[in-house]
C-alpha cells in the first residue's frame, strides 16, 4: 500500500506543475490624457502622497478632529470590513487549489455466518473530488480574488483620502461661518444704531421718511443674513458631526480666521505619476487585473475537469487493533469531464468575461481622466484664486475708506444719507466676498493635496 501511495503523491504534483493557465497577458493601457498638466504648479517641496495628513495640516485642533473621524466615521468602517470580506473570499480562492481530507471512524453491528452478533470498526481517510487545476481554472479564480481583495484595500486608502479632505473642508466651512458671522453682527449692530438715529431725526422732523425706510430695509437685511449664517453654521456642525462619527455641540467653535490658516503648496509632478499615487486609480486597474483573470477562468472552463477521489482505511473487529493489525485498503478513483453540449453556456460565459473586461477597462480609462481633471482643476484654481484674494482685499480696503468719507461727508452735511448707507452696504459686502475667497482658496488647496492622492501614506517597512 504504501509503495503504491508513494507513487500517486508525486504523479498528482506533476499534474499539478503541468497546469496552463487561459488568463490572457495583463498590459496596462496607455494612459488617454496628456503627458503634462495645463496649468502650472509649485516646483519643489514634497509630494502630496508622501505628505502625510498630520503633516499637511499645522492646526491641532483639526488634526483631532480628523484623527477622530479616522477612529469613528462609519463609511471608513465600512471599508475596513469590505477588506476583511475580500480577503475571506480570497482565502476560500485559494483553498481550492488544495484537496480537502475527511476523516471518517464508524462502526456498525451485524450477524455473521454463524448466527451472532459481530462488530466492525471502520476508520477512513479520504481525498473527495479534489480538481486537479491542469488548465488554471481555479488559479484564474483566484488571482480575480486577489485582485478584487487587493482593489478593496486600495478603496479603503480612497476612502481614508476622502474623509481626511472632507472633515478638513468642513472645519475651513466652520472657520469662515464663524468670520462672516462676526463680520454680520457688527454691520448689524452699525445699522441698527444708523436706524435708532435716523428714527430719531425723522421723528423731528430733521429727515425724511425715505431716509428712515431705507436704514430700516438695510438693518433688517442684516438681521435675515445673519439668520441664515446661524442656519449654516448649524448645518455646517451637522456635516462635521457625521464625518467624526459622533455628535458635535452647538457651542463649539474654531476660533481662527481663514487669513490665519496656512497649507502648504504641493507640487503636482506629471500625469504619469498620477496612476501610481491615487487611490482610486489603483483600485480601478486591480478591479481590471480580476476581469481579465476570470476571461482565463471562462476559458479553461470549455476544457476538460479532471478530479481525483481516493481513500485509505483499515477495518477490525477490535478497536485495539484497528491501526496495528486491522485489514487496510486503499481506493483511487480519477474522473475526467469533457463539455460536450452545454446550450452555449461557456460560451456565453467567456463573453460575459469579456465584456465585464472592457467594461473594467472603460471605468480604469475613465478614473485615470476623473484624476486628471481633478489636479488640472485644482491648479487651475490655484494662481487665479491668490490673484482674486489680493484683489479682493484691495477692494475691502477702498471701501472701508469710502465709508470713512462717506460718514466725515454726510456728518458735515455735504453728503447726503443714502451715500452713507450705499457705502456702508459695500463695505460689508465686500468683507463677505473676501472671507468668501480666502475660503475658495484653501479648500482649493485641500483638493490638490486630496486629487494628487494626499491623505494616505504607505506605511514604512
């Protein structure tokens, strides 16, 4: 027996080593974007995949905030778990690469020839249909596994990217509620106090009614805007509330400006450099690599299975001597099967393989342009948006001034009331656009470190 079982081990590894695979030849395609970005970036510095977020944002207070959305935010939980369900899927993959061996011990009682009861014990060990993968079936299936766990992981370092821009875009959305809120109370309180004094001289007769309707009109305005600012604000919490995973309190506050934020500049580098950084492309070329795997699964399936069933046991009538002096036998039952007629199916298997490819192919393609717009948009933004931040403050400055003259103009009555008003409404309108801007241009640079795949860092060897 044992000779004999010597011989079958070697003969199934050589059946083993003899498997083709059907998986066509993985190339990645040509990237369809061009070679260089349209717009300018900083030159120097390091890159944003290699800037770790802690690193990106200086403020200790967003920090926590992003490190308690890392620890708390159910979509990035979510990913975790979709990581530990494609390894399992995997791991099934890759076990059936391997025989599966039961183990069988049973007894049974019956009479023998002479009219009495006899005992058998039985014990068995067993191989059942254990396929032999000679033309890469289940290696074709489970290099899709690994691909699809791998593409799991790389949504996951998508999601983490994700989240760490988002919960930064929702403080600066914070910052600036706060800025404009405190700008509003103060044209409010500048309007009501222009109101009780144009109240006063219409009352005596000093003013007229229109004068007095229309410091009426402004300060209200003021009042329903900075309603709405509390509104926002109280939305704003909400959205950061989901992002940490736990609620936030109505009297929390940032308490800095968004002149007072600094982020650094990244460089953007080449297209090229793009693929090997985001996340989310990574993912869509593993989720290709698993489509272009099962085409090999589809077409091996129009070849024959061959499966191998044997066994080994021993028998006695004593459990004594069931190992030791028992009566041993062996069993090998090789099986082949050949699709003769199959109504087309494997065939329409290969095809739904095919078309799952290019299908994986057009949605790699198209992560590849998303990025590239990202990080062309994102730049785009960048120069434009300083030059509109400068230009904005200039404008701040003149109209602060013009109120200035306005209000030495009209107090020496050489201007009338409505010049006053119509400087004041531009001067608050102004500061609203200019915190408008600077927010602008720091959630623009938050989506140039997120495009150019910042947020995640691989972690050192």
């Amino acid at each position: 027996m044992r000779p004999r079982m010597k011989i079958l081990a070697p003969l199934a590894a050589a059946l083993l080593a003899a498997g083709c695979s059907m998986m066509p030849k993985y190339e990645r395609p040509q990237a369809p974007v061009p070679a260089t970005f349209p717009y300018p970036s900083a030159t120097g510095g390091v890159p944003a995949s290699e800037l770790a977020w802690d690193q990106f944002f200086g403020d200790a207070r967003l920090r926590a905030l992003i490190a308690t959305a890392l620890r708390n935010n159910r979509d990035l939980r979510i990913a975790v778990l979709n990581i530990a369900q494609a390894r399992a899927q995997y791991d099934i993959r890759n076990a059936d690469r391997f025989p599966t061996v039961g183990g069988t011990l049973s007894a049974t009682r019956a009479p023998n020839t002479q009219g009495d009861q006899a005992t058998t014990l039985q014990a068995n060990l067993g191989i059942s249909a254990w396929e032999i993968d000679f033309f890469g079936r289940i290696a074709s299936l489970g290099e899709a596994a690994l691909a699809q766990y791998l593409a799991t992981e790389e949504g996951r370092k998508a999601a983490q990217v994700a989240l760490v821009a988002s919960v930064a875009n929702a403080w600066l959305n914070l910052a600036a509620d706060e800025e404009l809120l405190e700008i509003t109370r103060e044209a409010l309180a500048t309007r009501e106090e222009s109101l009780r004094l144009t109240r006063l001289r219409f009352e005596n007769g000093a003013s007229s009614e229109i004068d007095f309707r229309l410091a009426q009109s402004l300060s209200e305005t003021a009042r329903a805007t900075l309603a709405q600012l509390q509104r926002q604000r109280a939305v704003d919490l909400n959205a950061l509330g989901l992002l940490l995973g736990e609620p936030v309190g109505p009297n929390y506050q940032v308490d800095v400006r968004t002149a007072g934020i600094r982020l650094p500049d990244v460089p953007a580098g080449l297209p090229s450099e793009v693929l090997t950084r985001r996340p989310d492309v990574r993912q869509a070329e593993q989720q290709l690599v698993a489509a272009n795997a099962n085409i090999g699964a589809a077409r091996a399936a129009f070849f024959p299975r061959i499966s191998l069933t044997a066994g080994i046991g021993t028998a006695s009538s004593d459990l004594s001597g069931l190992f030791s002096s028992g009566s041993w036998g062996y069993t090998v039952a090789p099986s082949l099967l050949q699709p003769i007629f199959d109504a087309g199916r494997n065939r329409a298997g290969l095809a739904s393989a095919q078309a799952a490819r290019d299908i994986a192919l057009a949605q790699y393609e198209r992560a590849i342009q998303q990025a590239f717009r990202d990080v062309a948009d994102a730049l785009a933004g960048r120069g434009t948006l300083d030059e509109q931040v400068r230009a904005q403050a200039t404008v701040v400055e003149a109209e602060a001034v013009r109120f200035r003259l306005a209000r030495l103009r009209y107090d020496n009555g050489i201007a009338s009331y409505l010049d006053l008003l119509d400087a004041q409404r531009s001067l608050f309108s102004a500061q609203q656009g200019l915190v408008q801007v600077r927010l602008a241009r720091l959630q623009n640079q938050v989506q140039l470190y997120r495009a150019l795949g910042g947020g995640w860092t691989e972690p050192a060897p």
